[in-house]
C-alpha cells in the first residue's frame, strides 16, 4: 500500500513539474512588438503589392502559415495611422489603455517609414524610426 501512494506521489509530482514547464507562456509586453513587427511587414508588403498604404488593418491579407494577429498582447485592437508622407505609426495603449502611463502599464509606440525619398515603397526590412522593443 505505502508502495502505491509513493509511486502516485512521484508520477503527480512529475506531472506537475512537467507542466509547469511545459506552459509557453509569452508576456504581453513581447507578444505586443512581436505582433507589431509581423504587421509592419505585412503593411509594407501591402504597400508594395498596391501602391499605397492600406486604410485599416483589417484590410491586410493574411500572410500564410503565419502570425496575422493585429491585436496587442492584452487582446486590445493596435492603433494605426499614417501620415501623409507615409510614416505609419502603431500603438498599444498597453494593459491599462491610458497615454501617458508608466512602466509595465505604459504605451508601446512603433513607427517606421513606408516609402523612402523618392517615394519608392520600402521592404519589411527597413528599420523602425522607433522600435517598439525599446522603452
């Protein structure tokens, strides 16, 4: 009898260490800018395959066998505009949807050009003018 309940005491704790460590679990912060990032590219393919910016997220194609999710890591809609140079610019208001907060709540901004000089759009690679990585 002893023997059983040490044997289903080992297999429950290895279960649950198991799944502790098995749960992916991705901070809001970081699924916010790597959501951020799949959708800046997938603006700048639009841009390219049309010849302008699209006027709303919602109108970006999906990309195959990938991320196209346009909502930040606490399931808030990303904000989107544009201006009339082609500096699109994306925001999270973060988990408390306030300007102007500060550290974990704070704001997440990306903005990066879509065209260069010329007016030529520009590709997926082209750098953030401000990354949504940083703070």
């Amino acid at each position: 009898m002893r023997t059983r309940f040490k044997i289903a005491l080992a297999v429950a704790i290895a279960f649950v260490i198991a799944v502790v460590f098995l749960i992916d679990v991705i901070p809001p912060r970081s699924l916010t800018v790597t959501n951020m990032s799949v959708t800046k590219r997938r603006i700048l393919e639009y841009t390219r395959q049309y010849g302008h910016l699209p006027p709303d997220l919602s109108d970006l194609p999906p990309m195959a066998n990938g991320n196209t999710s346009t909502v930040d890591g606490w399931g808030h809609p990303l904000h989107y505009s544009f201006d009339s140079s082609g500096v699109v610019t994306l925001r999270s208001a973060g988990i408390d949807k306030l300007a102007g907060s500060q550290g974990s709540q704070q704001e997440i901004i990306g903005i990066f050009p879509s065209r260069d000089e010329r007016g030529n759009s520009l590709d997926e690679f082209v750098r953030w003018a401000h990354d949504p990585a940083t703070r």
